[in-house]
C-alpha cells in the first residue's frame, strides 16, 4: 500500500490570489477617483464664483482684484500665491498679500498696506498718501476721502520726506489725529525745523529729529496750558508757550520738560 500511495501523485493546493484582487480594486478605484475629479472640473463647484479682500484702505477691492490677474469662472485650484503677490508689486502701497480659499468658489485677499502717516498736497487739489517708508503714493489719489492724517502744505526739501515720515510713523495714533498741518520752516542754523498745526487751535514748533519724542507728549503738555488760551508751543529742549498776541515773557512748562526728558 506505501508503495502505490508513492506513485499516485499529488495534486497541489492552490493559494487565493490576493495580489490580482488588491490589483483589481485599486484600479477600481483610481477609476472613480479620475471621474469624480472630471465631473468636478466640469462643475460650477471647480470655478472661482467669488473674490473677497480684506485689510485694505489705501486701494479699493476693485483695483487690486483687477490688478491681482484673478477672475470669475477661472479654476478653483489654479490660483497660486505666489502669482498673486507677483502680480501686486505694481502697487507700492501693498506689503504682503496671502490667500485663503473657502469651498465652494470663494478666494479670499488678505492685504497688509503700508502705513500711511500724512498727505501730500499736489497740484488741482490733488491730495496723496505719504506713507511710513517716506514715499509719496502718487498713483492714489485721496481728494475725496476724508482727511485723517495731517496735511503737509509747504515742504521745500523733498529728501527730508522720509525723516518725517520716520517720526510720524513713531507717533500714537491719537497725537497723529490731533495735527491738521505741517510745514518745513528751515532756519540759517536748523534746516529741520518744522511746525505744526494742531486741531485744538494751537501751534508747535520743534525739529524733525526730535519730533516724535517731543510731540508724543503733547495732550499732557496740553493740559498745562492756560485755559481757553491758544497759542505757539516750542518743543526744543524745553518746552516753552507764547499765547497769540502776548507781548510778554514766554511762559515756560517745567512739568512738560520733565514729561519729556524721563518719560514713563
């Protein structure tokens, strides 16, 4: 019997076969995935129905839409950064854009601008944005915005613009609202002197290199002013007050001077 059992031969046990079931599936379902992405590209979902832009002031939505190259209808996932922030250079108020996508269809501009600290009156009562940088924004025109930011009416030197706009931009937002307008008034011995023209009625005279630490502490200095009194503030070494029409000594302010030699 052992001997008839060796020649009688035996039949292999067939394994299952995973490999080609795995194989089958995955072509399964790359196959649906392919239609699905043809059936979204061909659908509203897939365009740009949209564009939002936030955290812009000194550009309209309109003008940095139009000159970011995105449109309506354009692919939902061929907008790229990068090409947008290359596409806004030409508007030299823009610091640095990002996107944001929110489905179904709607970019979303992210703008940070660079500040703007004064404006510069131009020709025909045009009105443009001086901005932090000591450049003037020549491509916007502000004369029919409204004035927020003090007005420079006569300036004679050009290449001490971005020395101004160094100290405004140093200056608190609540000192910045309180000027209505500035002028260069250069002597013999100080080609940096200034004076400004306050909204409470009042008149400061100090130098650009010391003006946003002087004038930082305008509204305490303020305080001590005789009441319903206006008139011409030096801000130098020490501050110092001459009422319009006074004939008599400059009233000097110690507490000023100390306010502004050890701020707290």
């Amino acid at each position: 019997m052992a001997v008839i059992e060796e020649r009688i031969p035996q039949v292999k046990q067939q394994r299952p076969r995973r490999r080609g079931n795995r194989k089958l599936v995955f072509l399964l379902l790359l196959f649906f995935l392919t239609v699905l992405i043809i059936v979204f590209i061909r659908s509203p979902y897939s365009k740009v129905q949209e564009i939002q832009v936030y955290g812009n002031d000194i550009y309209s939505a309109e003008q940095i839409i139009g000159q970011s190259g995105l449109t309506k209808d354009m692919q939902f996932l061929n907008v790229w950064e990068s090409s947008v922030q290359s596409s806004l250079k030409p508007l030299a108020g823009i610091k640095e854009v990002t996107i944001s996508r929110s489905f179904p269809g709607v970019i979303m501009l992210h703008v940070t601008e660079i500040k703007r600290v004064a404006f510069w009156n131009g020709q025909n009562g045009a009105r443009y944005p001086l901005l932090e940088t000591g450049f003037v924004l020549k491509e916007v025109n502000f004369a029919d915005r409204v004035v927020d930011r003090p007005l420079i009416s006569s300036w004679p030197s050009p290449e001490l613009l971005p020395n101004l706009a160094k100290s405004l931009s140093n200056l608190t937002p609540a000192v910045l609202g309180e000027i209505s307008d500035i002028t260069l008034t250069p002597t013999i011995h100080d080609k940096q002197r200034v004076t400004l023209y306050m909204r409470d009625g009042n008149e400061v005279r100090s130098v650009l290199y010391k003006l946003d630490k002087m004038l930082n502490w305008y509204p305490a200095i303020a305080k001590e002013l005789p009441a319903n009194t206006k008139g011409v503030l030096s801000l130098f070494e020490q501050p110092w007050f001459v009422p319009y029409g006074a004939t008599g000594e400059a009233i000097p302010l110690k507490n000023g001077e100390e306010q502004t030699q050890k701020p707290q």
